[in-house]
C-alpha cells in the first residue's frame, strides 16, 4: 500500500484514489503543489484545506472550477457550462 495517492487531473477538478476509512486533507485554495492534497499553501491566504475521510475505495474529484455546488468535491458543473 503506498503512502502517497496517486492524482490524475481532469480539466479543472482531480481525481484521487482513496482508501476506505482514510482521511484526507484537500486542498480549497488551489495554491498547493500537491493538488488536490494540502502542502500548506494556503497560509496567509485566510483559507483552511477540507478534511475528508473516503467512505469506500474508489476514486474522488475534487473541484477548482469555483463552480461545483458540492465543492471541494466535483459535481461536474465546468463540463456542463463548457458549451455555452
């Protein structure tokens, strides 16, 4: 099992393999090196990450589009205004 989750990104959100049960720190303020993970960026900036803890094994998508109702977490909202 490795420590560090590996990132894929999609447009303007990240997928994340994640673990059940484990927690996670997201990053909310997009400065992290480490998108979608917390590298302590935000500091200064009046910005705290988002912990998540993953309820099953699988893959999340976190935001950046500014734009998701569900954020940090994607709800797709940048593919759907993309045709205008």
């Amino acid at each position: 099992m490795s420590s560090n989750p590996s990132t894929l990104p999609t447009s303007s959100c990240y997928t994340l393999q994640v673990q059940k049960g484990r927690r996670y720190l997201l990053c909310t303020c997009g400065l992290s090196s480490k998108k979608p993970l917390c590298n302590g960026a935000h500091a200064g900036t009046g910005r705290l990450p988002d912990f998540h803890t993953a309820e099953t094994t699988g893959t999340l998508d976190v935001c950046y589009c500014a734009r998701s109702s569900k954020a940090p977490l994607c709800d797709r909202s940048c593919s759907a205004s993309s045709n205008t």
